[in-house]
C-alpha cells in the first residue's frame, strides 16, 4: 500500500513543481490571472506532495510506550493539512485573485504564450494522474473504480487523485477562459476563470477533508479484509463461534480484536495454544494485521 502511495506521491510533485515553474513565467510574461492562479495552486501541490511523504516517513516510526500502536494515523493529519492548504492557498487565493483582476482588470500580452504552458502542463497533468490511476489499479484488484474508492483507507492515494482531478479541470478552465479574454479582448474572462479555478480547488478540498476525517476519527479495515478476517476465524474447528469482531485502521496496518467460543472441552494449554496458531494464521493471510488481541468467552 505505501509503495503505491509513494510512487504516486512522486509522479505529481515532479509534473507540479515542473508545470509551477512554466506557470509562473507564463503569469510573469503576460500578465494572466488565471495563469498566476494556476502557478499558485502548482505550488500549493508541490508543498503538498512534500508533506504527503512526511506523514508516510513518519508513519513507519515504530511503536513506543507513549504510542503502543504505533504512528500510522500520522499520514491522516497530514493529508488533512494538505485539504486545508487547498482550500486555502488554493481555493480562496484564486477567488481573491480573480475578484481582483474584475475590479481592477489589466491588458494581457503574448496569449499564445500562456496557451502555450497551459496545454504543455494538461498533458503533464494528465500524466501525474494516469501514474495515480496505475496505482490504484494495483490495489483495487478486482474492485471496480467507484467501489475501490467508496472503501479504500489509503489516504495519500484519494488525496493525491483529488489534487490531480482538480489541476486537470483546473488546467481546462484557465486554458478556455484565457482563449476567450484572446478572442474577445475582453480581460474578464480571465478574471471569471481564475474564480472558477478557486471554487473547483474549495469543492474538492472540502470533499478530501470529508473523507479523511472519518480515517482521524477511527475507521474499521475495508469490507473485504473484514470477509476474510472472520472466515479464517469461522474455519477454525477448536472455535464454536466466533461472537464478534473489531478492526481499525491505524495507517498502513490494521488493529484486530477477536472475542470467540471456543471448544470447551479444550484444557487451557490447548486453547492458547489454538489461539496462538490463530494469530499466526491471521497474519500469515492477512499481512496488513499488525496488532491482533484474542479473547476466549462465552456470549459477546
């Protein structure tokens, strides 16, 4: 799961940072709203990137006494942090751009210019979010799109596509409205995409922020990882019933708690002995199980 998320991570803080540098001289070169918006939100993703790999750093620092499970949730504030920063240095900047550009509207130059930069950067975009669609095709396995991504955990994966799918309409936005300033000579236009460039950046940003608190709060492991947990469980012959199982998400790796019946003719070596072989086949099936905790009873 991290490799993917790091390898996604990669492809678009290389294709931001790149396309930020040829926004900020198409901004500079013509005067463009819109394309100063654009290298604005560039920038806010490359330091988003950034931070993305901080949380998955930090995320592998092992178990303490101050944090028995370990530091995995990490990722999730940082991933927070990032729908923060595009809402705000993104969202908001681009609004107050544009709002600026209506009140106080100034003549483009070299149009074809910042035409130009923004087609070169929707193909590099467009890159940056086939490498994070690749990626998820990996995990997803068998899941179709909209199932993967209605159940998935990973939160670097869903913040990455969120930042993606957003330059992308982004990117579309500033190039249509920029041609239309060209052709009707009229500036506000310009000054109209770099408001919408802002509301697309503040609707995902909240979306990002909406999903990742759930995995703050405390979610359990995804559905089919819950299937497979309880049919080892149910195979088991020395347990009569299994009464009921939790999971939670703590990063990459997944808390397990079991309370089951067991055979009761089982002397009490037998029956931690049973248990030990369960937690051993449990993680041997399921790696993604970090912490599993058993406990032998009689009604839940």
């Amino acid at each position: 799961m991290q490799e993917a998320s790091e390898k996604a991570i990669l492809y678009a803080l290389l294709a931001n940072f790149g396309i930020a540098l040829s926004k900020s001289w198409g901004a500079w070169f013509t005067g463009s709203g819109s394309m100063l918006a654009e290298a604005i939100h560039s920038y806010a993703d490359t330091g988003n990137q950034i931070l993305l790999f901080i949380g998955l750093v930090q995320a592998r620092k092992p178990p303490d006494v101050e944090h028995p499970l370990g530091y995995g949730k990490i990722s999730y504030f940082w991933a927070f942090i990032v729908a923060i920063m595009l809402f705000s240095l993104g969202g908001l900047f681009s609004i107050y751009e544009g709002v600026h550009k209506l009140q106080e509207p100034e003549p483009l130059e070299q149009i074809w210019a910042a035409l130009l930069i923004l087609g070169i950067a929707i193909v590099l975009e467009g890159a940056s979010l086939l490498g994070a669609l690749r990626e998820i095709r990996k995990l997803r396995g068998e899941q179709s799109f909209s199932e993967w991504f209605s159940v998935t955990r990973n939160a670097e994966l869903v913040v990455v596509l969120g930042e993606d799918v957003a330059a992308e309409i982004g990117l579309m936005l500033a190039f249509i409205f920029v041609m239309l300033a060209g052709i009707t000579g009229d500036t506000r236009y310009d000054a109209f995409g770099s408001i919408c460039i802002g509301v697309v950046l503040i609707v995902v940003s909240i979306f990002v922020a909406t999903r990742i608190k759930s995995l703050l709060v405390g979610r359990s492991a995804e559905p089919e990882l819950r299937r497979l947990i309880d049919n080892i469980i149910e195979e088991d012959p020395a347990i009569e019933r299994l009464l009921n199982t939790i999971t939670l998400q703590v990063g990459p790796k997944i808390m397990l708690a079991i309370k089951i019946k067991m055979d009761s003719n089982l002397t009490i070596d037998e029956a931690v002995a049973h248990i030990n072989t369960l937690e051993k086949r449990l993680k041997q099936q399921v790696p993604a199980i970090g912490w599993c905790f058993v406990e032998p009873d009689n009604v839940d």
